[in-house]
C-alpha cells in the first residue's frame, strides 16, 4: 500500500507543480483528495483527447488521486472544504498565500481547525521579500535563475528556455520531500506547521549549486560557471550515422577509451592525461572527442565503449525512449486500462521500497468521479449532497460509461 498509506492530503493545486507533488505522495500511498473547480484543472484541456477533459498531461499528473469539485468562493462550498481539512493530515496549495487568505483558508484559519495539519505551499516567491506577491509561471522562473542565459552562452547566443516544465518538477520534488519532514516533525511532536516552497529561491539554489563557481568566495575569484557544463561542445556527439551520448569523465574511463581507441597520442598528452590538464583545457577536449566519434556508427561505438566499461548511452527522442530495452524490460511504460479512456500509456513509480511497495492502482479521475463518496466520507447526508449540487456549489458525479 505504499509507505504513506494513511496520511490524507487535501490537493488544491493545479496545473503541473502542485499536482505532480501530490501525484507523488499519492503514487506513495497517500489518500490524495483532489479538489478541482466547477471548471476543472486547466491541463484537462492541453493535448489530444478521446474525451472532454482528460488530456494527457492531466491524465499523467494526476493519477492516484480522487476528484472532487467545490466552488470555494461561495460559503457553502468554502465549509465543505473545511470539513475535508479538519481531518485532513497535509494540505497543498499552490496559488499566492494572499489568495489562500482571501478564501478565508490561511494558515491562521485552517490550523485551528486542526492543529496537527501540515500546511504546504508552493508558489513563486518567499513572503519576506519584495516579490512576495508577484505571480510566477515556469518560464518566468527559469529567466530569473539564469538558466535561459546559460542555453545562450552554449549554443548560439540566443537565450532559450529548457523544452520542459523543468522548474514546477524540480521545486514539486522539493515540496514532496518537505511535506514528507513535516510529517515526521508532526509525528514526533504532535504539531502540524506551515511550509513554504518557493519556487524561485528553490531554482536559485538549484542553478547555483552548479554555477557559483568563483562566486562563492569574497571577493570572487570569476564571474562563475561550471566550465565544462558550459562548453559548446558538451552534446552528444555525432557519429557516422546518428548520435550518441558518451561521457569520459574519470581517469580509468580515460584509460580504457585510449585502450579501445588507439589513441596512445592522448594519453601522453598532458591536456588529456590528467583530470586537472582536461578541466582546463575542456573545449578542446570535446572538440578532440568530438572528432574521434565521426569516425564509427553509433551502434559499433555502443559495443565498443560498453566492453571499455566507458558511460554511454543512446540520444533517443520522445518515440524511441518507449522502446529503450532497460524501459521495455522494467515494464516502465506500461498499458493500463482507464475506466473512460481505454487503453493509456501510464509510466511506473521509480523508487521501489523492500518493505512497502507501491504501484499506482487510481489512475486520472474524471472532474467529481468520486465528489458524493468524499463528502459522505466528510459526514454529509444524502440530502446535504443534493443540495450542493442544486446550489451550484458542486457537480453531479460523471457518469463515466457514456460521458
């Protein structure tokens, strides 16, 4: 059932940050409520569909999960909630606190209600600076944390973004390790607390941690940069008939590609012999690799390196990584069954536990699939159901065999 089987997390996020992090601690064994609009979380509608509502990277953040909508900006809708909070263990957000305030659902709100709750946010900014309020998207993020400025300074000069939603993954994996330290801390001292996870001071850390360089130290010692993730020529290298992805990284890797390879020139030459000669001289080191892997096709190269115990790797795209050999024999990407939409590709849980393993058995739910057995679980009658959905507070429940 998974290492986090009861624990209750009410998820009022949308999109991919917030929903992929609760995706995770659900895919865990968590009981992940999800609490959509009327409207229904946006990524329901990006991408091909075979039915309204069930796009596919909706369909691939929101598995293990149950769907319930409420209108939180009328009175009754914004109680139902409450009531789903009050025994709730964890409660994510991810929209600016001031908005969480104005619904009357902060921190201050919601722990008396129930003091042992884990408050989680993820949002864009820490709220003691000057950005406190300001919206934050992907794209922004990765702008404000050099990363665009670095794809310019190892390609063409031409700032790009990363081709994927790189910053709401990396700061969603971060909310999933907090939430998980909160519950501990809870569970030694009886008390919920809030935590906050922004996503532009994750980023920094993040980029940073890599490209402090002289930076670190006061004064500098360089404008920072990791030089060797900052060469033009660290890609994957062209061969004769495609692309590979190889890197020589320590010395006995060194010493085994100028075995397989011939090349005795390089290991006497003081720029390759050493990991010190090749940090220096590290764009004419891949320049140098650059050359010597035109010369075979990627597959004699694969045999080749792969007996050197050299790392290698194929360059796939987004079509050949579904039929990698490690992916098609782990059964990473397996063909599943939804209740609505027929056969779907879903992709394993990565992490495998000895004692408490998980598989993920919920997958993407239609808007409200499961709203009346929430709230009856909550401690609403039949009638008080019927009523918010006469209200307009809710919906009536899908009826997924001809919706």
């Amino acid at each position: 059932m998974g290492p986090l089987e009861g624990i209750k997390v009410v998820d009022m996020t949308t999109v991919l940050m917030g929903p992929y992090a609760t995706q995770m601690l659900g895919d865990y064994g968590a009981d992940v409520i999800k609490v959509e609009t009327p409207d229904g979380d946006v990524t329901r509608l990006i991408g091909p569909t075979r039915h309204p509502g069930m796009g596919p990277v909706f369909l691939n953040t929101n598995r293990s999960k149950r769907s319930i909508c409420l209108d939180l900006k009328k009175p009754a809708g914004r109680d139902a909630v409450l009531r789903l909070i009050a025994s709730a263990d964890v409660l994510v957000y991810n929209v600016r606190p001031q908005a969480m305030a104005r619904l009357q659902l902060g921190y201050d709100v919601v722990s008396k209600i129930n003091p042992r709750l884990v408050y989680a946010g993820v949002f864009g900014f820490g709220q003691d600076g000057p950005y406190a309020a300001k919206p934050a998207y992907d794209d922004l993020i990765q702008g404000a944390t050099a990363l665009p400025a670095l794809m310019a300074q190892t390609s063409d000069g031409v700032p790009r973004y990363v081709p994927n939603a790189l910053v709401d993954r990396i700061v969603g994996l971060t909310a999933v390790g907090a939430i998980c330290a909160s519950l501990v801390h809870r569970d030694r001292t009886g008390r919920g607390q809030r935590v906050d996870i922004p996503m532009f001071e994750t980023m920094a850390g993040f980029v940073m941690g890599d490209h402090m360089g002289g930076l670190t130290y006061e004064p500098p010692l360089d404008k920072g940069g990791y030089a060797r993730h900052l060469s033009r020529d660290r890609r994957p290298y062209k061969t004769s008939d495609g692309y590979i992805c190889v890197i020589v990284y320590n010395d006995k890797q060194w010493e085994n590609f100028f075995k397989a390879t011939g090349r005795d020139d390089l290991r006497s030459d003081p720029r390759f012999a050493t990991f010190a000669g090749r940090a220096v001289n590290i764009d004419m080191v891949y320049a140098e690799l650059a050359r010597i892997f035109e010369t075979r096709t990627t597959a004699q190269w694969t045999e080749l390196l792969t007996t050197a115990d050299v790392p290698v790797m194929p360059m796939h795209d987004l079509e050949s990584i579904l039929r990698d050999p490690h992916l098609v024999a782990t059964e990473f990407f397996p063909v599943v069954e939804h209740p609505s939409e027929g056969p779907i590709r879903s992709m394993k849980v990565s992490a495998t536990w000895s004692d408490t393993p998980v598989e993920a058995a919920r997958l993407a739910p239609r808007l409200n699939e499961h709203g009346a057995e929430i709230l009856h679980e909550a401690g609403f009658s039949a009638d008080e159901i019927a009523a918010l959905v006469r209200d307009g507070v809710t919906i009536a429940a899908p009826n997924i065999a001809t919706d």
